[in-house]
C-alpha cells in the first residue's frame, strides 16, 4: 500500500468530534482510527 492509499484510507474515517462528551478520545470513531493505526504500525513491526 503507497502512503497516498494510506493517507486517503485514513481521511475516509469519520471523526468529527463530540462537543458535548467530557472523554477524549469524543466519539468511538476517533477510537477506530487509533485502533486501524495502532494494527499498521505492528504489522510494520512497530509495536509498544
């Protein structure tokens, strides 16, 4: 996959945030994108 596919697979995550949530990440969406980033990097062998 080139860092353009990535970067627009990345963009079509929907996550606006939710001005009235008092938690961050606001909405599950924002935590969907952390999750798909977070399986790319270990398959990259990046891993915490």
């Amino acid at each position: 996959m080139t860092t353009c596919d990535r970067l627009l697979k990345y963009v079509r995550v929907h996550t606006t945030s939710d001005e009235d949530s008092d938690s961050t990440p606001s909405t599950a969406r924002q935590f969907d994108l952390a999750r798909m980033l977070q399986d790319e990097l270990k398959e990259m062998g990046i891993d915490s």
